[in-house]
C-alpha cells in the first residue's frame, strides 16, 4: 500500500478541515467534482487514511493511562498528566486525538457522500472498494471516540448544517449503532486479500474482526442494554469471529516476534496495521514512533518517553513464555560495541530491530500492529463466557491456542502445564481472559481501554503499586471534552462527569459509582 496512511497526494487539500474539524465545514471541493476518476478515488481514501498514522498519541492516550505503562518524561507535562490520571480538558493529547478523529469522519464523509451521490469514471470496482475503505474507517475512528468520550456527535455528511454549531453528542447506542452499519456494509464492498503496493489496506477480515471487537464491548458498556439485548450482540461477537477463523485466511506466527519483524510485514497474523517508512520523519508523518518513544534514550540508563511502569508485571510471564522477552528487553546486544547492554529497567521490545537496535531509537519502518488473529481467539472466548455466563463452546480452545503458540507447542494438543485450567467458573475463566489479553497484547494499545469496558480501571490501578496510578478515581473513566471544542459548543458538547465545566443536570449521577468496584 505504499505508505498511504502518511503520503497525501491531490487529495489532501482536496478533504482538508479548519482547525475545529468536526465543527466547521470543510473546504468545498474543486469544483464540485471530485473524485471523477479510479486515481482520484484512490486519492482520497489514502487522505483518510492519515488520521491513523498517529502511533505516539495512540500510545500516550491508551497505554499511559494504564496500569502497566508510565512515563519517562516530565511528570508535570501532558503526557505526565495522562499516566498519573490528572488530564484536564486542555490536554494537548486528548484535544489531538478529538480532532484527529473527526479529521478522518469528516474526509470519509465527504468520499462516502460524493461516491454515493455523484455520477463519475469511477470504475465499479474501484468505488466499491473505496466505499468500503470509506466506511471501514469510519467507523473505525468513531470506535475509538465513543470509547474515549461516551457521548460524542455523530456527523455522517460533509457541509455546514450536519457539522457546525449545532452539532450534539449522541447516545451511546446510537454511535454503536452507525459503527455497526458501516462495517457491515464496508465487510460486503472490501475485498478478502490485496496484492503488491495495496497490501495493508482495510480488507473484509479486517472489517469483520473489527466488528466482532465493536459487538464485544458495546455488549459490555451499553448504558441501556438489558440482559437479553447483551446476550445478543455477545452471540453476534462470537459469529462474526468464527467467519473470521474459518475463512483461513490468517495463521498464527510460529515466533511471536514475527508480528513485529521488518522483513514481515503485513505477515499471515496481521489483520490489520498501520504502514510506516523511514523516509518519513517524526510522528504524524513519518516512521512508527511507539518504539522511539519506548527506545530513545538508547544504550544508557536514562529513561525513555515512555517506560513499564513496575517489573513485577514482567515477572508475572512464565519464564518459558516467549512473549516474555520480546514483550520485554531487558539486555539488547549493541552492533555499535559487539557487547550486550543490560538495562536496570527492561524496555517495551516490541518494536526494537534486533538487526538496527540504534536505528530504533529514531523511528522504524515496522507497522503499527493494530487487529492481530490472535486477538480473533480471545475475543471469541470472551465473548462466549459472556453470552453463556460460562466458558462454553470453543471458549477453551480458543485461550489455549493462543497459549500454545506462546509456549511452541502444537497448537491442536492438549497442554497440562500449560493450558487454562478446565472448570473454571464464569469469574474464573474472565480472570483468564485479562490476563491472557495482558501477556499477549501488551503496548499494543489496548490496556486502558481493556480497563474501562471491564469496569476495573480503579481497582486495578489502586492495586498497581505504582505510586503515580493511585490518583485515578471514577472520573477517568472517561476523556473530557477538550476545552477548546466546548468554547465553540458549550451547550451542545456538554461535558463529562467530574470534570470542571460539566452540569449535574445534563451528566446525571457519577456514571462510574466506587461501589462496582468494591
């Protein structure tokens, strides 16, 4: 796919917004025209794109705030403020990642409207495929913002009565909703593979793995749902996932390490990634920067951006597990000395070219690892052990596969060292689930949001015994309103619970009471 999540051609000016994205109209398209043509179809879907490329702020706004990750960088500076809980509605990152979002709606609005609505040379295929990129991402930023903030607007058509002054948060389901609708529609127009300089772009498993994700957690945090409705999205959650794993379309990495290999990009385990490359500089243009920010201090002791928060959490892997060392780096060997270096506090290794350590610390042309297939296996054991209440169905299997991968064994032979214990109870075998979903998918910026949908964010952190967690309270279970959208909107963006500015009459009752986690 050639970097088209950071190279905007034509398109870029084309689907620019003002600077408050999802308020203000966008620029008015040349001439009222575009796209006519297979090329500027293509154009445009690789704009947005763009708003996915941010892998630092996906890492600040999901792994900070966690349990397992900390800061490096000055405790009293944004990022600081995100892992020690004390983010306010001027955070720079949380504005940036508002804005980010609605820039990527808003582009896919103006595609999704004009694609749909205008005569053009277009060929069939190329407008099918491009409506379904369109709607994939989407829904795909609309997760993330309905996950972050609760409520947010739900603007579906470019222009100025559907994205100015009046725009208001919708509910919850009724985001959950649209995100639904577009990943079905985007799984039907998406093809199942792509083929040279198209690899890495949205493809059906990747809208299927998405929504199976989308159904799991909507089930868990529906502010309306009754028992029977959460069944019901649970179920859809474990079919959608069980399309996925029939299709043989993606294995399992023998070597775990492998989903992060320069060499194996876009590998037979990834389902979905943002592309990098080195011959782009910096975040929000260039190569990944979850590892710069992980590694760039390099061969020393000084700390990075971005730190494990306590090394008890590496010392709860298995010493046989090898997600341990690549999770984790402890010692790297340095080309630069022929010697190995043993740092006193491991760094996130994910990332790290065991080929070019020294060329990390800057920035790697490694894919963002966002839908990985063993994910696919957890989500449909979870999703089971919701439905049923119980571990039923594949909802063993599933755990153990992903555990005898980890532990390179034959992935269909049962393990009594190594597999889940059976018999676990409904509680039981979710303990199971967190922990497996905290060794396997560790940095891969799903912590915090783990946290939220299990209802065990305070607890967890309060249990940390990291000094820096123990200021979160029940208001972070949610991201404010960044300030400067609500100077534009106050009344219609009102904003979150515990938060200065937000009104009891509009944000009810604390939405996270301290009593569910006791």
């Amino acid at each position: 796919m050639k970097k088209i999540f950071f190279i905007l051609t034509a398109a870029a000016g084309l689907l620019s917004c003002s600077d408050n994205l999802e308020l203000n109209p966008i620029d008015q398209l040349t001439g009222g025209n575009f796209p006519r043509t297979d090329a500027d179809a293509i154009a445009a879907v690789n704009g947005i794109y763009q708003a996915a490329e941010l892998s630092t702020r996906f890492g600040y706004t999901i792994d900070l705030p966690s349990d397992l990750t900390h800061t490096g960088e000055n405790p009293n500076g944004d990022a600081g403020f995100l892992s020690t809980q004390q983010w306010e509605p001027f955070n720079s990152y949380i504005t940036y990642m508002w804005e980010t979002f609605y820039a990527g709606i808003t582009n896919a609005n103006v595609l999704i409207d004009h694609l749909e609505g205008a005569k053009s040379e277009i060929s069939p295929s190329i407008k099918k495929r491009s409506l379904g990129e369109a709607k994939f991402l989407r829904a795909y930023y609309y997760q993330y913002a309905v996950q972050f903030w609760g409520e947010v607007p739900l603007v579906l058509h470019k222009g100025k009565n559907d994205e100015g002054e009046n725009t208001s948060r919708a509910a919850i389901d009724d985001v959950y909703k649209q995100i639904e609708t577009d990943l079905i529609a985007a799984a039907e127009d998406l093809p199942t593979t792509y083929t040279g300089s198209d690899k890495g772009r949205a493809t059906w498993g990747a809208a299927k793995t998405l929504l199976s994700k989308v159904y799991l957690v909507w089930g868990q945090t529906s502010p309306t749902f009754n028992d029977a409705q959460r069944k019901e999205v649970y179920d859809k959650s474990v079919a959608i996932a069980t399309e996925v794993i029939n299709s043989g379309e993606y294995h399992l990495e023998e070597e775990y390490a492998q989903n992060w290999s320069v060499e194996n990009r876009n590998g037979k385990e990834s389902i979905f990634a943002t592309q990098h490359s080195l011959s782009q500089s910096s975040d929000g243009g260039g190569g990944n920067h979850l590892l710069h920010c992980a590694f760039a201090t390099g061969f020393t002791q000084a700390l990075p951006h971005v730190i494990i928060s306590n090394i008890k959490f590496r010392d709860e892997f298995n010493p046989n597990d090898q997600r341990k060392g690549v999770t984790y780096a402890d010692s790297l060997f340095n080309p630069e000395t022929s010697k190995w270096y043993k740092f006193d506090l491991p760094r996130y290794g994910k990332y790290i070219d065991p080929i070019d350590p020294n060329g990390s610390a800057s920035n790697r042309n490694i894919d963002r690892t966002v839908l990985r297939y063993a994910e696919v296996f957890l989500l449909r054991a979870e999703a089971l052990n919701e439905a049923n209440h119980a571990p039923a169905g594949t909802a063993y299997n599933d755990i153990n596969t992903v555990r005898r991968r980890a532990f390179r064994l034959p992935l269909d032979k049962a393990s009594v060292a190594y597999d889940t214990p059976p018999g676990l109870d409904y509680e039981g075998f979710k303990a199971a689930i967190q922990q497996e979903r905290t060794f396997e998918l560790t940095y891969e910026q799903n912590r915090r949001l783990d946290l939220v949908r299990w209802r065990i964010l305070v607890k967890t952190l309060k249990a940390s015994g990291v000094a820096a967690k123990q200021n979160v309270s029940s208001k972070n279970y949610r991201f404010p309103i960044p300030g400067s959208q609500r100077n534009i909107n106050p009344e219609r963006l009102w904003q979150n619970w515990g938060y200065d500015g937000a009104d009891p009459a509009k944000t009810g009752a604390n939405p996270y009471p301290e009593s569910e986690f006791k």
